[in-house]
C-alpha cells in the first residue's frame, strides 16, 4: 500500500536527521512525505483495492478519513516546527513519532482484519504516549504520559479480549466473515459474541474519550504541549471514530438491538458530562478537553444511524471538528507563549493586539458551536438528522440541549477578545506562514458551512 509505505519511509528518513546532520530539512521532508501520501490515497478513490492478504482496504471511506488526518497532521508537524521547532533539539525524532503515528491512524480507518485494527490502535496510541511526555522537565507533561500510559495499556486489555472472544464465536478476525457470521446468526443470542462486542466498545470508547472512560482526557490534554493536544484532539479522535463506526456499521449492524442501548445511554452521560464539566473550568486546555468529551458524545449518534447516512455525517463532522481544534488549539498556544496564562483572560483585547488572530478565534468558536454558516453547523445537523431519520429524536433533543449550552462557554474567549479590556497593550506578531495557514483553515470552516457540498460522499 503505497500510502502506508511513503509514511513509513518518512519517518524513517526523519529518524536520521540528527544522525546525518539534515536536521534543518526534516519538516520539509515530512511535508513532502504526506503530500506524497495523500496523492497516493487520493489515487485510490473508486478503486476498492485490498492489501496485506485483504487485511486492509482502500475504499472511498479510508481514503476519505485518511485524507483528513494526513492534512490535519501536515498543519500540525507546520505549525510545531514554527512554534517550538528553534528550541526541540530533538525535531527530527518527534516529527518522525507524529509521521509514522499517522501511519497507525491510516491502519485503523483501513483495517478489513480484527488484528489490523489492534496493530493501528497501538500504532497510534504508544506515539501519543511519547508525544505527551515531549517536556521532560515538566511535572505535568510526565504525569500526561504516564496516566494516558496506564490507561491505554488498561483498555488494550479489554479491547483484546473483546478480540478473542469475537475469535471464538466466529473462528474469524475478518470482517467480511464476522460480518456473514453475525448476519446468519442475528436471530438467536450468542453470549460468546455479545461479551466480546461490549469489551470491544469499552476498548474503543476509551480511545474516543467518552464517558464513564473519559477520565484520562482533562489531564493528558492540559499536560502535554498545546501543540500536541492539538493532535491528540483532532487526528487522534478521528481516526478512532473512523475505526469504531467501520468495525460497529460493518459487522454488528445486524444485531444493532443488543448494543444500541449501551450506545445510547453512553452518549446521553458523555454529553452531558462533556458539556457541564466544560463550563465550570477556567483552565481553556482543560475547557477543551472536557468539550472534545461532548463532541464524542455527538458523534456516537452516527453509529446509531443508518449506514448510508451515519458514514456521511460522521466524516463532515470530523472534518468541521478538526479544522476548528486545530486553529482553538494554536490560538491557546499563541496566547498561552504571549500572555503567560492558559485561562480565558488571557485573550483579553485580543481585537486590539492582533485583528486577524480575534477573527480567526470567533469563527473557530463559533463553528465548535454549531452556529449556522460555519462548518459545525452542518456537522450537527448532518449528523442529527440521520439520527431522527433512523428513530432517536429523544437523544437528538438532548443534543441539541447540549449544543445550547456548549455557546456558553464557546464564547468565552470571544466576549474577551472584542469587549473587555486588556492588562497590557503588546501587540502580538506572527509570522506570515502561522497567520496564512490560520487564515486557511478559517477559510475552509466558512466554504463548508456555506457549501458543504464540497465534502464528497462516501
């Protein structure tokens, strides 16, 4: 699979940057590298090629969600480079972990074969234990690591037992076969197959941060270098969300009656949970963590939905949702460098220090919200449509409850940065590079919430 082997080579290419003395050189190489990458995928839509003895295949739905995640992950490794790139003497090596952590994400949104979803997961998820212990000398960043360490390995388990089971009920970790199997079978009760499809959903669930296995997130998030929050939010939430539906609409929609309460309750709590808990903190990494809670709560509607519709409704939010953390997260960052705080005062008279950066942080904002011509909008209504197409209209009207108190604390940052005062009157410069690559990203959140369109389906 070429996309998985320019990812591959790119990182190993990043390994020897120190080594060889082109250190300077190795975010352009891993720009090019998922440049490349995404031509190949590209390559692939229509096609329905698999790989690897069909352990994976390249459908319209893994080339879409590995688009977005090899885009999102191609404005990380930028901005890191231009933020904190002058003074991480180990830039090759850390561009190389965020590389071929992309790898493991194109995995699990690709995977055909039970196996290959535990090899992306782990793929992912030991690059995003690394990645948030990256300030060595800080106690938060260590104790980041460690905690999202202890629960990752502790959900592995559950999500490998849930495996076996599956194993042994089916005699198969081929989807197609697991898939045929449970068909066949939908009419009688397998407790064999039921216990290792509830141990699979708490393994995911804790990968996707929904409640009650959200409880890593606050601190992983507020530890770990904004920049790499950023990625955690974003590339790793959506390639888990990728893996989680492909497995649940693919194999064990026939039987969608025995888990769907489970799905249900499970995002009624993670909603709400997300939502209240967001607005009573002061922290915005921490605000963040527990919002990106409810947006899981949110997302798991799509796996309630019809096939035809939850596919659809779970890429475009992933998208609005990705490009609107990312630009929320380099603003915190931008602020956090500037003003020495990580709390909403810190954007204090943004407006009068930097216009562009106050717009950029409204539009964000406003699209995390769902406030109608941004890309968020439509990812809710996309997603709580095929939700009331398919039956839930109670949990739609808990959603859009939940939205409603989401703007609250949304539009902290906002109220701050064009109607209250700042302490100081240092105006805050970037680069061109920052400030155009902001700028694009709050480009596409408007494009989509005008055309949304522009997103093809799968």
């Amino acid at each position: 699979m070429n996309v998985v082997i320019a990812l591959t080579i790119t990182g190993i290419l990043n390994l020897f940057g120190s080594i060889f003395s082109y250190r300077k050189i190795t975010p352009l190489l891993s720009i090019i590298g998922l440049t490349t990458a995404i031509v190949f995928n590209s390559m692939y839509w229509n096609t329905n090629q698999s790989f690897f003895n069909h352990m994976m295949v390249v459908d319209n739905y893994a080339v879409a969600f590995g688009t977005v995640c090899m885009v999102l992950a191609a404005c990380l490794i930028i901005f890191y480079n231009r933020f904190m790139g002058d003074n991480d003497h180990h830039l090759p090596e850390v561009l190389s972990v965020i590389v071929l952590s992309v790898d493991g994400a194109i995995v699990m949104v690709s995977y055909t074969n039970l196996l290959m979803l535990f090899l992306g997961v782990e793929i992912l998820s030991i690059s995003f234990y690394i990645l948030a212990g990256l300030k060595k000398k800080d106690l938060g960043s260590n104790e980041a690591a460690i905690k999202y360490f202890l629960m990752g390995a502790f959900s592995t388990g559950f999500l490998l037992l849930g495996i076996t089971l599956i194993y042994g009920a089916t005699a198969s970790f081929d989807l197609s076969v697991i898939s045929e199997y449970v068909k066949l079978n939908s009419t009688s009760t397998n407790y064999l197959l039921l216990s290792g499809v509830l141990l699979i959903l708490v393994g995911l669930l804790f990968k996707v941060a929904a409640a009650p296995f959200h409880f890593w997130t606050p601190d992983v998030y507020q530890g770990a270098p904004t920049i790499i929050t950023a990625f955690f939010a974003t590339v790793g939430k959506i390639a888990s969300f990728g893996a989680f539906y492909r497995l649940f609409q693919m194999c064990f929609s026939p039987i969608v009656n025995e888990w769907s309460g489970v799905i249900m309750v499970v995002a009624i709590i993670t909603m709400f949970i997300g939502n209240i808990t967001a607005l009573q903190q002061k922290n915005l990494k921490r605000m963040f963590a527990y919002s990106s809670i409810a947006h899981a709560g949110y997302m798991l509607l799509a796996l309630l939905s019809h096939d035809y519709l939850g596919g659809n409704a779970i890429l475009f939010y992933s998208i609005a949702y990705g490009i609107s953390s990312m630009s929320a997260f380099i603003i915190i960052h931008i602020i956090q460098t500037q003003t020495g705080t990580d709390e909403a005062m810190g954007f204090a008279g943004l407006v009068h220090k930097n216009k562009t950066l106050a717009m950029i942080t409204a539009i964000s904002m406003l699209s995390l919200s769902g406030i109608p011509l941004t890309a968020g909008f439509f990812g809710k209504f996309y997603l709580f449509s095929s939700a009331i197409e398919s039956g839930y209209v109670l949990l739609v009207c808990l959603a859009v409850i939940n939205s409603f108190i989401g703007i609250y604390y949304y539009f902290k940052p906002v109220i701050e940065s064009y109607f209250k005062d700042s302490i100081t009157d240092d105006v805050i410069k970037l680069k061109s590079v920052e400030t155009i690559l902001l700028i694009f990203l709050s480009i596409a959140t408007i494009l989509l919430g005008i055309f949304p369109g522009l997103v093809p389906a799968i």
